[in-house]
C-alpha cells in the first residue's frame, strides 16, 4: 500500500473516531435536532482531541474558513467559497489535509449534495487537500453516518 494512501486511511479512521465521541458524548444535540452548524463545531472538538495525539497535532481544524494565505478562498465554480471543515497549517499553501462538507440526515437533496461533491473535488485539486469527505449525519446512530471520500 502506498504511503498516501495510507495516510488517507488513518485520517478517515481520526474522522470516524471523532463521530463515535460526538455521537456517545452529546447525544442530547442529535436527539434535539440541533443546526447542522453545531453539530459539526462538536465534531470538530472531538477531532481537535484525537489529532492531537497523531502526527497531526501542529494542524489547525478550522470552520467555514474563508481564506487562503490572506485572500479569499474560491473555487472556478463560485466567487467566493468555504468548506465546513478544515485541517490545515494557517498561512501556507502546504499541509492542507482534511476538508469535509456536512449534511444532516433529514438534508438529502441531490442536487445540494452534489454540488457539495463538485465543490469538495475543487477544493482538493485546487488548494491540495489530501482528503476530501462527504459525511452526512444520521439521527440516531453513528453506524449509519454515511462518509463518502471524493
């Protein structure tokens, strides 16, 4: 197995594990239907801690980030555009590492939901990501999250 892929494979365990402590530690915000914005600042909490004892630890998890070294972030496709959620080194074009686009389950419209995909393929070939997920919550249970690497 090849070392990218490899390294792609631990961050999606990182991810998983991190849904797992979202799902077991603030099961109250899933069960109250809570904005998919708070959903995915919970999970980034949980992240923050598993990274932090990987080789990853230096990086950053920032949301809806906008910008890329100073400028704003875009993609051919939008004027100005920012994922949900990021792992990166601020302020350098290098280490960009995670970026994930959320969805909870009761916000399936296909045409959202790929336009999320074009938007996550652009943002891997265009700023470098070495992982790019779609994951979409499920109410109840962290076994149905769907996680889908583009």
């Amino acid at each position: 197995m090849n070392r990218e892929l490899e390294e792609i494979e631990k961050m999606e365990e990182y991810v998983k594990q991190a849904m797992e402590h979202l799902y077991n530690k603030d099961r109250i915000l899933l069960n109250d239907n809570i904005s998919e914005r708070c959903l995915v600042y919970n999970f980034a909490r949980h992240l923050e801690r598993i990274l932090k004892e990987t080789p990853y630890k230096n990086l950053y998890i920032d949301l809806e980030y906008n910008r890329n070294c100073g400028r704003m972030k875009s993609i051919k496709s939008q004027r100005t555009s920012y994922p949900d959620l990021i792992v990166h080194e601020r302020g350098t074009y290098y280490n960009n590492t995670i970026v994930i686009e959320f969805k909870k389950w009761n916000n399936k419209n296909k045409q959202v939901l790929e336009k999320d995909r074009e938007k996550l393929k652009a943002f891997k070939y265009e700023y470098g990501y070495k992982m790019a997920m779609l994951v979409i919550f499920h109410k109840e249970n962290s076994e149905k999250v769907i996680y889908e690497i583009i």
